[in-house]
C-alpha cells in the first residue's frame, strides 16, 4: 500500500530489532605450527576431526638420509616449506636403521632438503621412510581432543606457518593484534609451556577486560617449571597431560578442557557448568604422586584424575581454576556480564534513537529505561546460573543508576556530548563447590542425649 500525497491517512512504521547473540565465548582457536596447508596467518573452520584430517600436510617421501661427523641431512621428493637457515620439528619414520627415526628439529638448507643434529652413525640406510612436520601430529591430537566431548559446535584452526617458536609467539601476537575480541580460548602447542616469548606474550591478556585465554599444556616432567612461569596468569588455563595420553600421540588434553569451555551457552534451562569436578572425554588420567597433586594445588593446574572417588569409571577433570587462581566461573561469569550489558545497552540505545513514537532521550526516564535493560540482562544471567540472586541486603546483583538532575550537576559537559556514566552494578560470580568436608561423631552410648 502505497502512500498518495492526498491519503486521509498516512502509515509511519519504525522497526525494532532483537540483538543477534555475542558469541565470543563460544569460539575457540587450535593453534597450528605448519601443520597444514593452510597459508600462514589464515584460518579454516573445521566441524570434526575428518575436516582436520583433509588439511594437513601430508607425509614427504625421503629420497635420501645420509649421516657424516654427527649431521644428518635429509632429501625429500617434494618442497619443504622452510627457508634457508630457519628450524622447525620435523618427524622422521619408517626408516631403516630406525635411528633415524624420531623428531627433530631440523635447520632447512633448501627447498628439499633439511639437516639435524644425530650424534652417533646409525649405519647403512636399508630402508627410506618419510619426513612429516610435527605439528601435524600435534594438530591432529587437538581435533581428535576437542571433538571427544561431542559435536555441538564448530572450532577454528589457526596456521602460524612452520616457523621455530619465537617466530610462530610473534605470529600468533600479530594475530591476537587483527583480530582482537573474536576468540575466547587458544589451544597452543605443548612446546610453548616453556617459551619465555609466550610467557611475555600472555602477560599482555591478564587485565579484566581482555576475555582472551589460552589453554596451556604441562607435562610431569615440567610440571615445576611450567606451573612456576605461569603464576599469577589470569589469562592461562593450566592442564597437566598424563604420561598415558603423551604416549599415544593422538590426544591433546589441552584440547579437551577447552571444549568443555566453549561448549557451553548458559541458559535458564542450560545453566553454567564449572570445569571440575566434572566428568572429562577423550583424556587418561594418570597416577599422580602426592607431590604432584601439591604443585596442581599450588599453581592452579587442571588435571585429568580417576573418577573412583565418586563412584565413576569415567576420567574426572580437576582444578576448576585459572593459573591466576581465581575459580573458572569467576572470570568466566565478568566476561559474559560485559558482553551481554554491552550488546543490550547498545541495542536499547540504537532502537531507541529509531523509534520515533518513543524516543530514548537523556533524560529522567531515559536513564531509568536504560536501568531496567541491564537489570533484565543481569536477572537474566541469573536464571542461567552465572551470577547470584540479587541481594538488597547487600545491593549486589542490583543495577544502581545516579539520577539526571544530580548527573548533569556533577558531570555538566556530559549532557553536551550525550555521554552518561552513571549505571553500575556488583555482582557475584556463582559458583560450585570443589570441597566438602562431613563432620560425625560416632557413640556407643545410646540413651545419651547427642
């Protein structure tokens, strides 16, 4: 229907329009280190480990290894993507002697052609295998991880190219840099526990406004060091891998206890889960010494352990904590209030401005509506199992908003530039339990009163 310039009468319609979701918290990184083929710096969502399995590097056929006063050099029937001069993890398999075999890192002399350090002479070659960079291994381990708890969402390997570590730390920093806010948790590879350049790096996601974490892997025989370097961290997930998993090279634990992160979308039905004690898939637990099981507690490390304790066959992930200390649901539970108030306020603010019947005006009523919309989200986040019940005791889980007469008094030039900053809230975090202790008393005085 079309409006004529002479109608009786004449239709305005304004639009309202929901948010769309704010997922970062549901995005997660797998980070590779020439793993696959995919260009260095770009990303390839994958649904399963098979979509993993169709983007790595394949196997390269050795044409020839030879070893002369303690170097091996290597020739391969293809290119090698590594310059001149630079290293990487290369695997060597299938040959024979089978002192060539193993991974090493390797230092590339041309397009086709890598050597390696080997200190005694394995002897005549009888039989040539392949060479096959190990970070194809260690990528594949992160899907076959990740994808163990279940199908319900997609992840995102990330190629950092093969680069040594220092390199690959630099790489990943300039990714973090373009791409700010779009990944909640980065799986990064078992070698990076002990870079001090990724040590440095992390340090730079420990404010409470990052929302950027890392999932890092420690083993027992670095589990001292490992812990030691990451203190404090907020930004760092500590997991302790078993020497049963690191044995088979087809699991990534790291890997797991992200899934159990990014899986989740708190809802009134769905509530927040914490990371332990809970069940874990895909992972071993290990016979952890009572001294190890003390430096889990003293670094805040997440841990896959038998489920005995609870009655259950399955492998139980402990922990629940952030290298910082601070309990999962803690940070996790700041960053979803923040991105949810921002996407509501934003949202009320945007349609208000498009609504001509009832416009959103610095005013009074203005800021109470606005009021209203982030004590919705905060209640909201309640139902959902993220924060705790508002308390008008305490005030906490209340959204407070300074009134505009006593605003605009205060803050004058605010008015001008349409910029109000008076709405606030405290809320807590909610969160389960990891101990309970039983008090009993027991008697063989039975009349006696207890």
């Amino acid at each position: 229907m079309a409006n004529q310039i002479d109608d009786i009468v004449d239709i305005v319609i304004s639009v309202q329009t929901a948010p769309i979701a704010n997922n970062l918290q549901r995005n997660a990184v797998l980070v590779s280190q020439g793993g696959t083929t995919l260009p260095a710096g770009t990303t390839q969502l994958v649904a399963s480990p098979k979509d993993i399995t169709a983007i790595l590097q394949s196997p390269l056929p050795i044409s020839s290894i030879q070893w002369s006063a303690g170097v091996v050099t290597v020739v391969v029937s293809g290119t090698i993507p590594l310059p001149e001069g630079a290293s990487a993890q290369y695997t060597i398999s299938g040959v024979s002697p089978s002192a060539y075999n193993g991974t090493f890192t390797v230092t590339g002399v041309s397009s086709s052609s890598f050597t390696f350090s080997l200190s005694n002479d394995p002897g005549t070659t009888q039989t040539l295998g392949t060479a096959t960079p190990a970070a194809v291994a260690e990528i594949r381990s992160m899907g076959n991880s990740f994808f163990a708890g279940g199908a319900t969402i997609a992840t995102t390997v990330l190629e950092l190219g093969l680069a040594s570590g220092p390199d690959a730390v630099t790489a990943l920093r300039a990714y973090l840099q373009e791409n700010a806010l779009e990944n909640y948790v980065y799986v990064v590879p078992r070698s990076w526990a002990t870079s001090q350049d990724f040590s440095i790096l992390v340090s730079s996601y420990d404010s409470p406004q990052a929302m950027t974490y890392f999932a890092v892997t420690a083993t027992r025989s670095n589990l001292q060091t490992v812990g030691a370097a990451f203190a404090g961290h907020k930004s760092v997930l500590l997991y302790a891998e078993s020497d049963e998993d690191l044995a088979t090279q087809n699991v990534f634990g790291a890997a797991a206890l992200t899934y159990l992160i990014v899986s989740q979308n708190p809802t009134a039905t769905q509530k927040l889960l914490p990371l332990g004690p809970r069940p874990i898939y895909g992972v071993q637990p290990s016979k952890w010494t009572s001294a190890e099981r003390a430096l889990f507690t003293k670094y805040f490390v997440n841990y896959p352990d038998v489920g005995t304790e609870a009655g259950l066959t399955s492998t139980v992930l402990k922990g629940n904590r952030y290298a910082s200390g601070d309990f999962f649901e803690y940070w996790y539970a700041s960053d979803r209030t923040a991105i949810n108030e921002h996407l509501a306020l934003a949202n009320a603010i945007v349609n208000g401005n498009a609504n001509a019947i009832n416009p959103l005006k610095f005013d009074q009523r203005g800021i109470e509506r606005l009021q209203q919309v982030a004590q919705v989200t905060i209640n909201s986040l309640v139902a959902a199992g993220v924060l705790l019940p508002p308390d008008q005791t305490t005030g906490t889980g209340i959204v407070n908003a300074i009134d505009f007469l006593t605003y605009t008094s205060q803050n004058p030039s605010d008015y001008r530039e349409g910029i109000y900053r008076g709405l606030s809230v405290t809320v807590i975090p909610a969160r389960s339990f990891t101990h309970v202790t039983f008090n009993m008393a027991v008697t063989d005085l039975v009349n006696s009163p207890s």
